[in-house]
C-alpha cells in the first residue's frame, strides 16, 4: 500500500465511518509513524478535515494496539491446517472471539464502568469549581464588610472627637448608633453572600445538569448503536453458519446503503431536538428571570406603599394625641415628642424587619417555582427525546427487515439448489425461526421501552398541569388575601387572615393529594393498556409469521405436498378468528358498559328533576303557608283601621255635637267635617300603604327563599349525582380494564398453546431432513434450551396442572371480600341519615362523650388527626372496601372530616369503641380498604396500647383513692349497703344488675350550659317550692271546677240585672236591712267576683269596701273570659321573649365556638404536621408535642362545650315552637270570643 491508496482509504471510507460513528468528534485518530501515514499530503489532509490524532511509533505493541492483535491472531491460527474456505473462515472467527480484548471491547459492563468513571471526573470537576468559587465569594464580601464597618466607626469616632462638648447621653446615643448600624451592615452582607451564594450554587447546578444530560444523551445513543450491532453479532452466532448445508452467513447482511442513510437522517433529527431543546431551556431562563425581578420589583413598591401608610396613620395618630394633650407641660411635651420618636424608631426596625423576610420568602417562592419550572421543561424533552429515539428504533427495525427477507429469499433457493427437494419445509423454517426469534425480542425490548415512555410522559403531563394548577391557586389566594376585608378590631383581622390562610393551607393539601390519586390512576391505566397492547402485537407478529411461512411454503412447495401449508393457513386463519372474535367480545362488553352509563345518566337526570320538582312543591307549600299568614295580619289591619274610622267618625260626631251645643257656624261645622274626614282618609291610606307594602315584602322574601332554597337544592343535588357518575365511572373503568387484562390474558394462553403444539410437531419425526453429525455427549449437556423446549418442559410439569386447575377454582369462586359476621350488610339504596344528639337517650349520649374522649385520647398521643366523630341511623354502602371488617358500621366524610359511626353499635359499648379505635387508625394511614396493612397494624396496636395504659391508670387512681377512703366512710358502710341491697335486692346476676343501672343512665336529666347550676341547693328550693306551688294550685282548680263554668255563672249571679232582682227578692222577705247596706253587699260581691275571676292562685275575699271605693258609682261589667285569655297571652309572650333571647344568645355562642373549633383544628393539623417533620430525640419536637397536646386539649375542650351548646339550642327551639303553638291557640280562642261577643251584642 502507498501513500496514494492510503489516502484513497482515509478520504472515502474512514472519514465517513468516523462521522458516522462519532457525530459529536468526541474521539481520537491513533495511527502510526509509517511513511505513508506521515505523508505530507494525508497530513495535510488530516489537518484541514480537523481530525484529532495520537501518534506513536511502528510494530509497538503497546501503543499499537491492531498491529498487536494481528500478531495474537497470527500466532493462534499458526499451527491449524484448514481444507476449504468455510473451515478458514470458521478458524479465523472461532480464534477472533478468543481474543481477550474483543471480548473486553464487546463487554457493555466495561463500557458502563467507563461510563460512571466519566460521569464521576464530571462532578468532581465541578464541585472543585463549586468550591474554589465559594470561597472567593466569601472572601470578597468579607473583606467588602470589614472595609464598610471601619468606614463607618471610623466616621462616628471622628464626630465623637469634632464635639468636644457633648454629654454622655449624647456619646451614649452614639454608640448605641454605631452598634445598630455595624448590626444592620452584618445582618445585610450576610443576606447578600447568602444570596450570592445561592446563586453561584444554581448556576452551577445548571450547567452540571446540562454537562450531565448532553453526557447521558451521547451515552444513550452511544449505547443504543452499539446494542444494535451486538445483537447482530449475538445474532450471526447464535446459530452455526452451516447447519444441514444451510449457510446463515447470506442471511446476516451487513447495513444497506438504505439503513445508512436512515441512520444518518436520524442522527441529524436528534441533533435538532437537541438544539431545540437547548434553545427551549435558554429561553424559559430569561423568562423566568424577567418574571422574577418583575415580582420582586412590584413586591417592593406594595410594601413601600404599606409602608408610607403605616407611618402616615402612626404620625396622625402621634399628632392627634399631642392635639388632645395641649394641657402639658414643656418637659412633659418634651417627654411626648421622646416617646414618640422612639416609637417611630421602633416602628420603622419593625417595617424593616418585615420588608426582609417578605423579600426572602418572595424569594425562596420564586426560585423554587423556578426550579420547577425547568425541572418539568427538561422532564418534557427527555420524554421528546426518549419517544423520537424509540419512533427510529422502529424504523430502523422495518428497514432491517425489509433487507433480511430478500437474504432470506436467496438463502432458502441456495439451500434448496444444495440438498435438494425433499426437505423444503425444514429449510423454510429453520430461516424463518432465525429471523423471527429476533423479531419477538425486538418486539419485547420496545414494548419495554414504550411503557416506560408512556407512563414518564403521562407523569410529565400531570406534572405540568398540576404546576400550572398551584399557579393559579396561588393567584387565587393572593386576590383573596388583597379582598380581605379589614376591620377596626385587629384581633379580628388576625383571626380572618389565620382562617383564610388556613383554608388555603387545606385547598393545597387536597390538590397535592389529588395529583398523587392521579398519578396513581395514571399509572393503572397506562399498565392495563399497555398489557393488552403488548398481547395483541405479539399475536399480530405471530400471525404475521405463520402468514409468512404459508407464503413461503405456497411458493416454494411441489404438488402433492400442500398438507404443511394448509396447516400454516389455518394457524395463521384460526389466530385471525381468535383475535376478531375477542374484539368482538370486547366491542360487545364496551357497548354494554356504554349503554349502562346512558341508561344510569337518564335515571339520574329523571331523579334529579323529580327531586327539583318535589322541593318547588315543598317550596310552594312554604309560599301559601307564609301567604295565610300575611292573609291573618292584613286582616287584623283591617279590623285595626276599621276601629280607628269608626274611633275617628265618633269623635268626629261628638266634636260636632259639642259645637252644634255652643252654637258654632255651619261653615265651622263642616270645617271640622271636612278636617275630620282628611284624617280619616289619611289613616285609610296609611293602612293601604301598609298593607301593600306588607304584600310587597312578603313577595319579596318569598322570592328570595324560594331562590335560595332552589339554587341550595340544585347545588345539592347536582353534587351527589356527581358523585355517583364519578363512582360509576370508576367502576366502569375497573370493568373496562379487567376486560383488557383478561383479553391479554386470553391471547397470552392462545400464544403459548401454538407454542406447544409447535413444539411437539418439530418433536415429531416427520421430516426426512438429512441429520447432521453426531455431537458429543459432553456438548449435548452443556447446550442450553431453547424457548420452545423451556415451554414444553413447563407445560408438561405437574407444576403447570396445578396452577391451571387453581385459576378454574379461583376463576369460578371469586375472592371474597373480608367480612365480619356481627356486622350486617346494609341495603343498597341506603343513604347517610345522621342522628340529631339531643334525640338520644342518657345512655346513649354517656356513651357517645367516652367515644369522644377516646378520640382527644389518641389526638394526644398517637398524633391523629382531630376528626367529628357523629352517630348515624343509616349508612352508605362501601362496595368499594373489600377487605375491612367494619365496612358496613363506619363511613368518614373526607371533605368535612366527620367520622359516621352506627347508632345500633351503642348496645355494646366495648364493640363501639373497638369499631371507633379500628376507623381512626384506618384515617390516620389514609387507606381504609386494607386491614392486613402493616402501617394500619402498626398504628392500630399503639391505639389499643394508649387506650389500656389509659384503662390501667385510670383504674390504679381509682383504687388508690378507694382505699385511702375506706377509713373516712366505713361507718357509712352499712347504710349504703342497705340502699344498694334496695336497689339490686331482687337482682340476683350480673344481666339483671346491668338492667338496673341501664334505667338508671335512662333516666331523663335537664341539661344546661353548667351542669352544676341546676343541682345546687338554692336553685333544688326554688324549684320545689314552684312545684308545690303547681300542686296546691292543680288541687284548687280540681275543687272550684272547670274555670269557663264558673266565670259563666259568676258573669250571670255577679250582673247588675241579676243582683237587682236579687235584692228585690231580698227586700219582699225582709224589709227591715237597710238600703245602703243593700248597696254595700252588692259592692262587696261584685268586687269578690272580679277577685275570683282575675286570681290565679286562692285569696281572701273582702268583708267590705274600701274607703277609697265608698260612695263611688259602679263600673261597667267586665268581660272576664277576654281578661283571662288576654292575661294568658301576655304571659305566655313574656316567656316566647325570654326564651328568644336565651335562643339568640346560644345561636351566638354556637357560631363563635364554630370559628374557634375550626381555627383550632387548623392550628392542630399545622402543629401535627411539624412535629412530624423534626427528628424523634429533638429538643424542639419536645416542645412542639407539649404545645400540640395543649391544642388538643383546648380543642376537645370547645368541641365538648359545642355539643353541649347545640343541645341546649335545640331544647329552647322545641320549647320555643311549642309556646308559639300554645300561644297561637289563646289567640284563636281570644278572637273567637270577641266575634261570639259581638255577635250577642
């Protein structure tokens, strides 16, 4: 070879080779000293291509590495005598491999070893850099800092010594100058190398992130090219190169100028993507730096705005105060003015303080979202990346194929033309098998791939949605935090901001949890159609290849033997039935579940119009009660303005009367007639306009309750049926996905069946194929097994009978769910019912506070959740829990946090508390379907554990208490003995004493605010003298009789007419009783029977009239009947109103230990959630738990004192609705006998 060949090769075949190889010129030329290497024209050349070169001089065999190997190799091959071409090539390939450095070089762990070497140089370069730069940093800015404090005390020590004359308050002050501000450069040069720091920090880890992934990208594709012609080395050896006269060698082709060019194209694609990439990065940088100094620039100016206000009202403030205190002396104002100073001093420090931690916290926000902004971006483009890469994997696997099968062609007609006719069958397959055994690996490592690909990419796009979602939750909450509205009571703006900033701490909690539920799902999803995916592609490739084989045998194949090729049709016809048919089955099951959806769509939207339909019935039921109620009212106003005309009209007659007696005008007469008549038309129109304006009000508030009630009721409807499509739509999908799962499933066994039968056809001896030599024993031994013998061996296993006859057990029983025999399954349309607490018994009521203090009890230390605990008449069913034991007594609303236990559990408290414990660590580890969990198991023991060291303590405090009381009460001890032999004398076991005690706890009991305040001895008096009172009073009212009888015949007996006839009858017997002691007695029963009739309880009646009453003329007759019902009613209006109030008063404090109940519980989740974050031995957790125990407590403090609250309202509401009945019955009754009366009259 000479200088000119050897310039032939470097320019048209290594050149292309290396740019091929090495796109990025990642690489180095190594050639030797030899005159034709070293020519000036192949060295000019090499300099002008700009390729790298190492030199080294000629026949080194350390530095000369293929000179070397050719020696190895020569020195092998030297004593073997070869007899024809086949057997050289075969000798020559056998010692190539041989060879301890191609097999090093064909070793992927040396390369990946290298690999890591690379990558580990790379990080220790850059924290070397890291490093060296920090450090410069930090001496920069100290030096910065000590130069600024210098200048600085050396300013105020040279005022010092200008002022000769200052005092030492002055020097003093300062000083005391000098140290804040030295303080206030540090604390400032501290934050700015911090920052600095910071920032070098992130530039760094963003170039080493960029180095890190272009290094990881050239590896990929380095890896990639080298895994593709290892497989087609793997693959020219995995079968001899002459088998039965067979020669394998045609069919391994070497890259067609096709696939050349495709890899070329796909090289120049990535390096696209590649820049792109770059480019998409760059340009999210800058704009998430401009984003950032924006924000912090208008952070600056609202707080500088904040601040010139704050100081303005602190400086009027100031100024109103010296205003108001004009009256001081010239010392004391001096005083003011120091004291207000350093108050604005104070102020300011404070302003400060706050502008820097709002920068720093504006800050870090930024830079995180700023983290994660690039982080998703470069997750994005590795996913970009990863799919192009796959996209050419295929591509390039196509055009491999589409070049093997015309070798594969030419390979059966020379294998044919050489052994002749009689063996085509095998000849065909035995090609085939070779190529589509790497197919279906080929098939296996994409499909590997791919699901990898799909499942980062839905994870990168739920990422970047839930990005996108936290931004404008945040926006949200920034908008609600600047619409706070700000009161006088800076209290009560601190308890809203802590409310809202709690809320919005719960609305982020619950959008990360829903992200995570996505992710989840996500990820199910992706598996179970990549499952079914995966079977169909292999099922499509194995059809394709008994396609092939048919079409192959068709051509190649005599007449007379088409029995092959008729059972290759049919395969590949019965795959094809297999597949349509369970797409069929599929298609089928999909219409299905879609028509159920519809069909569950249309009853719901049927329900949800009935339920509408049924609440404007209810709504307008409401509307005509309330207009009955205005009907009433506009008729009292009528009678009202009736009264008053007629009122009107009378005194009109009688002025008119009066004037007529003094001789008045007729034009003063109708003067007065015409004023009067203004008036009264005046009052008709006033009660006109009253009357419509209640009409219009009434309207009015009917409208907007109906609206209100409406729009509730929509709300509330259109939610729950949410609900149930959001569960159908699971379990739709569940369905949809246990249909692909078995399909793959179905197709799986199809595949591995064909495998079988075709196993035992080749086992069949039906081919005359000329057998080959016979191999040694020792090489028969050590030959590994192929698939197909791997299949036949499992399929013919006992092992394989047993797990077939198990999934027919497990495929005809389906596993069932865990139940619990105590517990019954509820109904199917049963919804949640809860149980109003004032509606339950003593016991009940007894039980359900223990279940309560159980609850604060593993609040406290076990760190739970605080979490309502209510009873419930009816449950939803939890069809979707399969493997809880108390599935059917327990349902946790997660929203409201509100754990929903069985009323029916009451009977048995400890299987109540039991159920309790069980629910509150299944919410604690968040997963409520699982009992064998081991985080349930292991939070489910400490809460058993906390409740018996409670048990135990509580019963030890008991005991010791009880024994240092029995020397104080044992001369008791025999009389309260005697009272419970009273009390268990005819209980004679434990179920009849239980009994006794449970009527005891059924016992009734006023409940109030204070327990204590009904049972002290002033309040037991007062309430047993209103009870005797109530005693003596029902006694006399039985003796007098019915109260209407007896009004009725002291109204006939008392009348003036009847006591009339009375005295006349009386003066006819007895002529002699004076007639002014007549007049006397008729005084004195008169008075006696308005005694009588008025008096509520028994008094004495008068013996004689009053001297005030002597000689004074008799009253009008009284209707005592209207007396005592209007007497009635204004008691009865007395108590509506007391009882109004106690209800408002409740209804207050309820809402107030609302709000405190929920600030608490948000304060607990914040204290709970810190301590979780801290070490287990930190002093700070110490402290954290003893506050959060002291939260807990408070809390179950204002959640008992709420319940009890709630009761009481609930008891003055009934007693409420009850006295308005009452009262709208003496009313009725008032009015009946005012239209009786009026009647009569």
């Amino acid at each position: 070879m000479d200088q000119h060949k050897y310039h032939y090769i470097l320019v048209h075949q290594l050149k292309p080779s290396i740019i091929h190889l090495f796109p990025d010129g990642n690489y180095i030329f190594q050639q030797d000293n030899d005159p034709k290497h070293t020519a000036k024209k192949n060295k000019r050349y090499i300099q002008k291509a700009g390729i790298p070169t190492f030199e080294w001089p000629a026949q080194s065999p350390d530095l000369n590495p293929i000179e070397n190997l050719w020696s190895i190799l020569d020195s092998k091959l030297k004593d073997s005598t070869p007899s024809n071409e086949d057997e050289l090539f075969m000798t020559l390939l056998n010692g190539w491999n041989s060879l301890e450095a191609v097999k090093e070089g064909k070793d992927l762990d040396a390369l990946a070893k290298k690999h890591d070497l690379e990558r580990e140089v790379l990080e220790s370069k850059f924290a070397t850099e890291q490093s060296e730069q920090t450090a410069e940093i930090c001496k920069k800015l100290n030096s910065e800092c000590k130069i600024a404090i210098r200048k600085g005390r050396q300013n105020l020590l040279n005022q010092l010594a200008n002022n000769k004359g200052m005092d030492e308050k002055t020097a003093q002050a300062l000083m005391d100058q000098l140290r804040s501000d030295n303080g206030d450069i540090m604390d400032n040069l501290e934050k700015l190398k911090q920052k600095n720091i910071e920032d070098v920090q992130a530039k760094i880890n963003a170039r080493k992130q960029r180095r890190f992934q272009e290094v990881k990208r050239n590896q990929e594709v380095e890896t990639s090219h080298r895994l593709l012609s290892e497989q087609n080395i793997l693959a020219s050896q995995s079968y001899p190169l002459m088998e039965g006269g067979i020669n394998f060698a045609n069919v391994n082709q070497e890259e067609s100028e096709e696939q050349k060019a495709l890899l070329k194209e796909q090289q120049r694609m990535l390096d696209e993507i590649q820049e792109r990439h770059q480019e998409e990065v760059e340009s999210m940088e800058n704009r998430l730096i401009q984003e950032q100094k924006e924000a912090e620039v208008n952070a600056i100016i609202e707080f500088e705005d904040y601040q010139e206000r704050v100081i303005r009202e602190a400086k009027n403030k100031q100024a109103a105060e010296v205003n108001a205190r004009s009256n001081l002396s010239s010392e004391e104002m001096q005083q003011l003015f120091a004291a207000h100073n350093q108050q604005m001093e104070n102020l300011l420090q404070a302003l400060q303080e706050d502008k820097t931690k709002q920068s720093q916290s504006l800050h870090e926000k930024l830079e995180e979202k700023r983290k994660a902004r690039l982080n998703a971006l470069r997750k994005k483009q590795e996913n970009q990346l990863a799919r192009e890469l796959l996209e050419q994997k295929k591509e390039l696997a196509d055009t491999e194929r589409k070049a093997v099968i015309d070798a594969e062609r030419q390979a059966i007609l020379d294998a044919i033309r050489d052994i002749g006719n009689g063996s085509i069958e095998s000849i065909i397959k035995k090609i085939l098998d070779f190529r589509h055994a790497k197919e279906m690996m080929q098939l296996d490592a994409l499909f590997a791939e791919e699901h990898k690909v799909k499942v980062d990419e839905l994870l990168e796009r739920l990422d970047s949605k839930h990005l996108c979602d936290i931004d404008e939750l945040n926006a949200k909450h920034e908008n609600e935090l600047k619409e706070l509205i700000v009161t006088d009571d800076q209290e009560e703006n601190d308890q809203l901001r802590a409310q809202l900033l709690n809320n919005q701490q719960i609305e982020l909690k619950m959008l990360k949890k829903n992200h995570s539920d996505q992710k989840i799902a996500a990820k199910k999803n992706a598996l179970a159609d990549w499952e079914l995916r995966y079977a169909k592609g292999k099922l499509d490739l194995k059809e394709r290849h008994y396609t092939e084989y048919a079409d192959y045998l068709s051509e190649f194949l005599t007449e007379g033997r088409e029995s092959s090729l008729k059972k290759a049709q049919e395969a590949a016809r019965e795959l094809k039935d297999i597949q349509q048919k369970l797409e069929e089955q599929r298609r089928l099951d999909e219409e299905k579940l879609k028509k159920e959806m519809e069909e569950f769509e249309a009853r719901e939207n049927d329900r949800v119009q009935q339920e509408l339909l049924q609440c404007d019935i209810e709504i307008e039921k409401e509307a005509e009660e309330e207009r009955k109620k205005n009907e009433k009212a506009i008729e009292a106003l009528n009678e009202r303005k009736e009264l008053l005309v007629k009122q009107k009209k009378k005194k009109a007659k009688e002025e008119v009367s009066k004037l007529i007696k003094e001789g008045a005008s007729k034009e003063e007469q109708e003067a007065l007639l015409k004023q009067h008549n203004e008036g009264i038309a005046k009052v008709i129109n006033k009660m006109d306009a009253d009357r419509l304006r209640m009409q219009g009000q009434l309207e009015n508030r009917l409208q907007k309750i109906r609206k209100g009630r409406r729009d509730s009721k929509v709300k509330e409807v259109l939610n729950r049926s949410e609900q149930i499509k959001e569960e159908l739509k699971e379990k739709i999908e569940d369905e949809v996905d246990k249909l692909n799962t078995e399909v793959a499933e179905k197709i799986k066994e199809t595949l591995n069946i064909k495998a079988l039968e075709e196993s035992s056809n080749e086992n069949s001896p039906n081919e005359n194929f000329p057998l080959t030599p016979q191999l040694p024993t020792s090489y028969m031994m050590t030959m590994p097994l192929s698939d197909d013998a791997i299949i036949n061996l499992l399929l013919q296993s006992p092992l394989y009978d047993k797990i077939r006859h198990i999934k027919e057990i497990v495929s005809k029983n389906s596993v069932q769910d865990s139940h619990n025999p105590k517990v019954p399954d509820p109904l199917s349309n049963e919804e949640l019912v809860p149980v109003d607490l004032a509606s339950i018994n003593a016991r009940e009521f007894v039980i359900y506070k223990f279940s309560c203090f159980v609850r604060d009890l593993l609040v406290v230390h076990c760190s739970h959740h605080p979490v309502d605990v209510l009873l419930a008449e009816s449950l939803p069913s939890n069809n979707l829990i399969t493997n809880n034991v108390y599935k059917n007594v327990f349902h946790y609303d997660v929203q409201n946090q509100i754990l929903y236990l069985k009323r029916s559990k009451l009977g048995n408290v400890g299987d109540f508390i039991l159920t309790l414990i069980h629910s509150l660590c299944h919410i604690h580890v968040r997963d409520i379907r699982n009992d064998s969990d081991p985080k349930f198991l292991s939070e489910f023991h400490k809460a058993l554990s906390v409740v018996c060291s409670d048990l135990f303590l509580s019963r030890y405090q008991k005991s010791n208490a009880l024994n240092k009381a029995l020397n104080k009460v044992f001369e008791n001890e025999y009389s309260e003995g005697q009272v419970l032999e009273k009390l268990f004398g005819d209980s004679h076991d434990e179920i009849a004493r239980e009994n006794v005690v449970n009527d005891l706890l059924n016992v009734k009991l006023v409940r109030s605010k204070y327990d204590s305040e009904n049972f002290n001895e002033k309040v037991i008096y007062q309430r047993l003298c209103k009870y005797r009172d109530f005693i003596v009073d029902n006694k006399v009212r039985s003796l007098l009789g019915p109260i209407e009888e007896k009004l009725h015949d002291l109204k006939v007996q008392g009348s003036k007419t009847e006591i009339d006839r009375r005295i006349e009858q009386l003066n006819l017997q007895d002529t002699n009783v004076a007639r002014n002691k007549t007049f006397l007695s008729r005084n004195v029963l008169l008075k006696n029977t308005r005694i009588m009739a008025t008096a509520r309880t028994p008094v004495a009646l008068l013996n004689s009239v009053s001297s005030q009453n002597r000689g004074q003329p008799d009253g009008a007759d009284e209707d005592f009947i209207e007396t005592y019902l209007t007497s009635q009613i204004d008691e009865l209006q007395e108590k509506l109103d007391e009882i109004d109030y106690e209800f408002a008063h409740l209804s207050r404090e309820a809402v107030d230990l609302a709000h405190l109940i929920k600030a608490l519980e948000g304060q607990v989740i914040n204290e709970n959630e810190a301590v979780r974050n801290l070490a287990p031995n930190c002093s700070e957790r110490t402290h954290l738990t003893e506050i959060l125990r002291v939260s807990n407590s408070k809390l179950s403090a204002a959640r008992s004192q709420f319940t009890l609250v709630t009761v009481t309202k609930t008891e003055r509401l009934d007693k409420l609705n009850k006295i308005k009945k009452e009262l709208e019955e003496k009313k009725v009754a008032l009015e009946e006998h005012q239209r009786k009366s009026s009647i009569k009259q």
